[in-house]
C-alpha cells in the first residue's frame, strides 16, 4: 500500500465518537418525518372518526387511531433494515409529543363557572407518561416490523417526504374550509376585510 492509499483508508474510517454522531445524525431526519408523518395520519383519521354522521366512541376510537400511527411508522420506515427500530422509537416518541394536542380534553378539567378548561386532572401526568410510552413502544414494533420489509421504488430524499406528507395534511384542511364556507358555518368574523 502507498501512502495515499493508506490515507484514503483511514479517511473513509472515520474514528468511534464522529461514527456515533453521524449515526445520531442519521436517525434525526427520519424519526422525526415518520412521527410528523404519523401525527397527520392519525389527526386525519381522529377528524374521521369525529365526523357527525360516524361519531366513533372513545372506546373505539383510541384502538384505532393507535393502529394508524402504527401502520403510518411501519410503512415509512420500510427498507431501513437494522435501523428501522431506532427511528420507530424516535418517530413514536416525535407522533406522541405532536398527539399529545389531541389529548388536551382528557387532561384538563372545566371550571364550573366559566366552562373553561382551567386546571390539569390530577393524573394528567399518568396519562401523557403513559401515552408517550405507549406511543414509543408501538413505534418501535413498527419500525421493526417495517425494517423487515423492504421499500419498492425510488423513495426519496427525507426532505421530499417531509414535503409529501405536509401537502397531504394540507388537503384536508382546504377540504373543510371548503365545506364550511359554502355552508355558510366559516363566518366566524363576518366583517373582516
């Protein structure tokens, strides 16, 4: 071996602590666009569920919007091999901190006199520990289970499916302020400019 060859060698190698801060770098983009990607796939399907004619109980419900997150991790962490149940855990974890918005409702008791959600439940901590874990354990078992798969077709930068999914958490929203302005219910402030 020549000396630059030698160098080329112990530059492609790069030593243990830069090796794990790459690895921790590598796992940043794709837990976090898989949870953003999980927490418009079950806002989606909660607005669903929530719609008058369906009125899904909670009993229900919860099940099934569990089910979406993890069927959402599965799929966008398929291909990633060994991996796969690292970025689950982040995206489990990412989905649970975003969902946590959903869970406003149950966290909080109303104010008798006002009607205003105004003071936590006394086991507000139990649930959001508990629906972070819960969050964080399903994301780990579909992640594995979509490392074992593997991905069909070109997929992508991160940054692209990052775009991908918030322009399908922007369809719904220009579906329902569709709905609501030509029924006439959108007029909140009717002599805005």
């Amino acid at each position: 071996m020549t000396t630059a060859q030698t160098n080329d060698v112990s530059s492609a190698t790069p030593p243990l602590p830069a090796r794990r801060e790459t690895e921790a770098a590598g796992l940043l983009w794709p837990s976090t666009v898989s949870g953003f990607g999980a927490a418009v796939a079950v806002w989606i399907a909660w607005y669903l569920l929530h719609l008058p004619s369906i009125q899904t109980p909670p009993e229900a419900a919860a099940p099934l919007l569990l089910i979406v997150m993890g069927l959402t991790v599965g799929w966008l962490t398929r291909g990633l091999g060994g991996r796969a149940w690292r970025v689950g855990l982040g995206a489990g974890l990412v989905a649970g901190g975003i969902n946590l918005l959903l869970l406003g409702s149950k966290i909080t008791s109303k104010d008798p006199a006002t009607g205003d959600a105004s003071t936590l439940v006394p086991s507000a901590p139990v649930i959001v520990g508990g629906f972070l874990i819960a969050s964080a354990l399903i994301g780990v078992i579909a992640g594995a289970a979509g490392g074992l798969t593997r991905s069909t077709g070109s997929r992508g930068g991160w940054l692209g499916r990052f775009a991908m999914i918030a322009l399908a958490a922007l369809a719904p929203l220009i579906a329902i302020g569709g709905a609501v302005t030509s029924a006439g219910a959108g007029m909140a402030v009717p002599d805005w400019p």
